[in-house]
C-alpha cells in the first residue's frame, strides 16, 4: 500500500496517538496501524478507530495522568 501524503510504502507498526478530547490531550499507547517508511504518515483500521472511540465513550482509565501542554507563541 502507498502512502496517501507523500506515496511512500506503508508497513506495519506500533505507534503511538495523541489527540485532544473535549478540550483534554489523551494518550493511545500501542496502536497497531500503518506507518509510512518515508514521511512517517499514520494510518489505523476502522476496527482500531472504533476501539479508541469505544475507550473514550468509557471514561478515563485507572490510574489516569495528567498530561502537561506547552502552546508555542508561534503557534497562538
């Protein structure tokens, strides 16, 4: 499979995604997807993106952490 960014070859990986939550930033630690060899573009399955809405539809987990945020001047 080609990568959609840059048309470099996916191959399959273990990663990690970070997105914002209702305003919060969540951590998904080993999510299986695709990860291109050359940009490093990511992609998951519909199966995987439905288990991380399903986590999210649940709560927080055990032993939550609070994650720090830095906004770069550059970026406001």
């Amino acid at each position: 499979m080609n990568c959609p960014s840059c048309r470099g070859h996916m191959v399959e990986a273990v990663f990690d995604v970070a997105e914002l939550f209702n305003g919060e930033p969540v951590v998904f630690r080993g999510v299986r997807g695709l990860r291109c060899s050359q940009c490093g573009e990511t992609e998951i399955s519909a199966d995987v993106a439905l288990e991380i809405e399903d986590l999210l539809l649940e709560g927080p987990p055990a032993g939550e952490e609070r994650a720090r945020v830095y906004v770069l001047h550059s970026a406001a």
